[in-house]
C-alpha cells in the first residue's frame, strides 16, 4: 500500500516533510520505504515548497507507521499539521497540538485510531450463489446406494 504524507506548521511550512521523512527513513522497520518528492517552488513565484512523502507499507507495518507519525509529532512544537492520503484517495487528517502532554494510554490509543483509520476497508463480498454439487436434473431425489 502506498501512502501520501505532507506536514506542516504554522512557522516553518516548507520543512516538516523532510524533518518527517528522515525521522521516519532511521526507522529499521521503515528504511528504504521513505521517499521524499519535493519539486521546490511552487509556480508563479510563491515561495512556499511543495513537498510529499511517499511511504509504501504492508498491512503488517500500518500500526508501525502510524506509532511513529504520532512520536514524531509528539517533538513538534506549536501546531502542526499531517495530511495523510491512502490509496485509494482518502485523506486523514491530523492537526497536533500539545501532544508532548499526552499521556502514554492517550498516545496509544491515538496510534490505534490511526492505524485502524489507515487501513483500508475490506471489499464488499456479495453472498455467495447456492450451487447445487450434481446439477443434474435426473438424478436429483435418487439414490445412488443402490
């Protein structure tokens, strides 16, 4: 699963993703699976970066991933703000402020929420058709003991 991650605050927009990225990139569970895109300035002369971070994840390093976006966030002074965008288009949204005054539950329980909000929904199964083994019409009713 390939996921999209910006970030920023209110002072310095243009260098949290690569505070991010290298934050995440030391991470063994997560080296080489860190990719930082950034294309420089935005055109018509804004000076404002545009820059991403590309994670690709297995379903096994969702919960990793999202414990490690929280402890990052937890150094962050003032209000920072991480988009996270899955797959298939949905954004996830974190606006942090104060998380260093956590408590160790509440920084769990706000990993687990974000890792269950980062894995994506099962595909809908339709019910399976009923299927009769012998589709044979004659034989339906007999007895084949003898």
């Amino acid at each position: 699963m390939r996921i999209t991650v910006q970030a920023s605050d209110h002072r310095d927009p243009g260098r949290q993703e690569g505070d991010l990225a290298a934050f995440l990139d030391q991470q063994p569970q997560l080296r080489s699976r860190v990719h930082l895109i950034d294309d420089g300035r935005q055109a018509g002369g804004i000076s404002q970066s545009v820059a991403m971070i590309i994670v690709d994840l297995g379903p096994t390093l969702l919960g990793t991933f999202a414990s490690l976006v929280i402890a990052w966030l937890r150094h962050r002074t003032g209000n920072t703000k991480v988009t996270i965008t899955r797959a298939d288009g949905t954004k996830l949204d974190l606006q942090a402020q104060r998380v260093k005054n956590l408590s160790a539950a509440e920084l769990t329980a706000l990993a687990t929420e974000l890792g269950k909000a980062l894995n994506p929904p099962p595909p809908a199964v339709s019910p399976a058709r009923h299927q009769d083994r012998n589709p044979d019409p004659r034989s339906a009713g007999r007895d084949d003991a003898g």
